[in-house]
C-alpha cells in the first residue's frame, strides 16, 4: 500500500471521528511540515505552537479535504503554511501596534524535513525542479512559500508590476507541476 493509499485510509477514519488516525497522520507527516513551519517563522517554539495549532484544524476540519484538488500531504502542507503566514502576520502586526522598530526577521535553517524517504525523495524532487526553473520564477515562489509574502509584497520587493509577479508565480507553479507529477494510487 503505497503512503498515499495509507494516507486516503487515515482521512477517511479522520473524517469518521478515530483519533487514531489523526496520531497515524501526525506520526507519518509532522517531520516535514514541522520543517516547512520553522523556515517561515523562523524560531522552533513559534514553528511548535503553529503545527500543534496546524494539527487540530486537521482534526476539526477534516470534511474539507477533497481528494480530487489534490494529495493529503498537499492539504497538510497548505494547511500548515497559511497557519505559519497567519502566525508571522500577526507577529509583525503587533509589532507595529506596539510601536517597536526592527529590521526583517532572519530565518532559522530548517533541519532536513524529510524523515521517511518518500518525504525525502519528495523534498529531493522539488528541490530540483525548483532548480530548474527560471530565477524570477524560483525567486517569486520561494518568497510566497518559505518567507510569507503576498503577491504585492513580492512585486514591491523585486521591483516588478503586481501582474508580472502573477505571471512569473504561475509559469513557475505550472512549471512545478510539470517537472514535479503528482503520483497517482498504484
């Protein structure tokens, strides 16, 4: 049974109130959204607090995951990511409502998300299709995926017009897509 299948099994039970299926999902996939969350905000208690807070919408909102958009672990990593960006939004909102001055945040290096091999030969892939990509492209989603921005916040820090940032995240998803096949059940 490849992790996918496992994975479709674990939602379904998910979806049927077994808390044991949330713990096979925990155990199989917090290594690599753990490492995604920490390289977004940057230090390991928020990078915990954002997975715990991650894991129980998992629980509470397992009814939206829709197979036909896309794999679980593509839902957990969304998931994840728009609760890290959430999280650092707030952080720098705050920061601004109390007045403190300060420059840009620095990121923490990420260890090495991958604990299984199929996180790693996942990992591996995107990494190099990412190296694949044209630099604008690669550039524009490494800022909205692992630094957080929104397209505006992306054209205002690489000096292009808002449409163009648009252009270049979609080229270089599409691109993505293309070089990284989702699998599909054996």
């Amino acid at each position: 049974m490849t992790d996918q299948e496992l994975d479709r099994r674990c939602m379904d039970r998910l979806r049927a109130g077994d808390p044991k299926a949330l713990e096979e999902l925990y155990d199989r996939h917090t290594p690599l959204l753990y490492g995604m969350v920490l390289r977004i905000v940057g230090r390991a208690p928020d990078a915990e607090e954002v997975l715990q807070d991650a894991w129980i919408k998992v629980w509470r909102s397992a009814e939206t995951w829709d197979p036909e958009r896309g794999s679980v672990v593509a839902w957990l990593l969304t998931l994840a990511r728009s609760r890290a960006i959430d999280r650092l939004r707030s952080a720098a909102s705050r920061s601004r409502a109390e007045g403190a001055s300060g420059g840009e945040e620095t990121m923490a290096a990420a260890p090495e998300p991958a604990a299984s091999a199929a996180h790693r030969e996942l990992h591996e892939r995107v990494v190099s299709a990412l190296g694949e990509l044209g630099s604008k492209q690669r550039e524009v989603l490494e800022l909205a995926y692992f630094a957080g921005l929104s397209q505006s916040e992306i054209a205002s820090r690489v000096g292009a017009p808002l449409g163009t940032v648009k252009s270049w995240t979609r080229q270089g998803l599409m691109r993505l897509r293309a070089l990284v096949p989702r699998e599909e059940p054996a």
